[in-house]
C-alpha cells in the first residue's frame, strides 16, 4: 500500500491523497474510521434557564449540541467542559457567544447563527461538552471522507470533464462533457477503472488539519488489527 498526497487546501481543511496497491474493502474501511472512530468534543446536556424567544428551547438545544468545536489531544476522555451563554436582544446571536470554562475546547466556527433577539427578549443557557466518536451519535463527527477509483485511460490523455479529472486527482478545469474522453468511454460502456487506485479525499470540521485527522484514522485501524489479531491468538 502506497498514499501520497496530491493536492491540499490553502487551510489544510481539505486533502486529496492518491491510495495504490490496496483493495476496495479496505479505502471504505479507511472512510469508515474518519467518519466514526475519531475522537471530538460536542454539547451533550444544556440547561436553559431563561428563554423568551420565538424558538422552542429543544429546537436551540439541537443547534448548539451540532456546532463543531476545538480538539485538544491532552483534554481527558472523562473531562465535562461548561459553555455558557447570557444575551439580551436585539441582536443576533452567534456561536462565539458560547463562552467555554477551557480555552482549548471552544467553538471552532464563531460565526454560526444559533437564534435572533428581538427587544426585550433574553437567552440564559449552559451546556456541557464531553469528548465522543461519531459511531456514538453524529455530533461528534469532526471530518468526511469519500474516495473514488481512478479511471483506467492513456497516460497522456488530457481531454478530461471537470468530473473525471477530479477521479484522476488533476485539480479543477477540463474540458465541456461533450469532448471529455471518459464520458464518450462512459456512455460506450466501455470506460474502465482500476482495481487498486483510488483518490481518497479527506475534510476536517474543527481545528485539526485533514492531514491529521487521515494519520489518526490509520493509527485506529492499526490498534483495531492488532487488537483482533491478539484475539485470534
């Protein structure tokens, strides 16, 4: 099995990284574990204390437990930390008005819209956030993964769709539908892909880089086998 990386985004939040030499059950199997075995933290109680607003207090509740936050590597698996919310309106209020007790778990996106304050109207919560896997519940999720066989066409084909030039990993451009070389082998039913060359893609939600989140993802397929492989000892 070879990875290498092809191309990343400026912020690091989005990675394409070409797989060879590796099977299809075990690309899904890669997904899989970014999906729901990464560590996050979310909201998992809140107390609203005082809501006037035209929002029921379990529709808020919802939104808050969905905004992503900060990953901290040092932070206890048992650690319970309070965000705390007190605002009147009129105004707007955002995610960063969610005030965290630990600077190093806080909202990671501040500009998520939670409620709009009319006059007089107030909003009192606290919440709790604890540390959880995405297979727990999808507040938890903290980075998507998807991957596609790379199409089995000429080394020096260039006239490729935006679509197939991003199964091949090329960044974006291409060429109309109409002239793609894929599409006219597509519609032929005779387009092909490899058996063991995929474009995996990786996209983070919090402050971690997706580089990092696809490192830690082949760290917990490595202690799941050798977990399974002591078992079956």
């Amino acid at each position: 099995m070879k990875a290498e990386i092809i191309r990343e985004s400026g912020d690091g939040k989005k990675l394409w990284t070409k797989v060879t030499g590796v099977d299809t059950e075990l690309v899904n199997a890669l997904r899989r574990t970014v999906l729901s075995e990464l560590p996050a933290f979310a909201v998992d109680e809140i107390d609203i204390y005082e809501n006037n607003s035209v929002f029921y207090s379990d529709y808020l509740a919802n939104r808050i437990g969905l905004v992503p936050l900060t990953y901290e590597e040092g932070v206890g698996d048992d650690v319970k930390i309070t965000l705390s919310l007190n605002t009147e309106g009129p105004c707007i209020v955002y995610s960063a008005d969610l005030k965290s007790t630990d600077e190093k778990i806080k909202p990671f996106n501040e500009t998520i819209p939670l409620a709009k304050l009319a006059q007089n109207q107030r909003l009192r919560l606290e919440a709790v956030a604890i540390k959880g896997k995405a297979k727990q519940h999808a507040k938890f999720q903290c980075a998507l993964a998807s991957y596609n066989q790379v199409p089995d066409l000429p080394a020096k084909t260039k006239d490729l769709c935006r679509m197939h030039l991003a199964e091949t990993g090329a960044q974006n451009g291409g060429v109309e539908r109409e002239k793609c070389v894929a599409c006219k082998l597509e519609e032929k039913g005779e387009l092909k892909y490899k058996d063991d060359e995929f474009i995996f893609f990786t996209e983070s939600y919090n402050n971690l880089s997706a580089e990092e989140h696809l490192r830690k993802a082949v760290e917990v397929m490595k202690e799941q086998a050798a977990a399974l492989a002591k078992e079956l000892k």
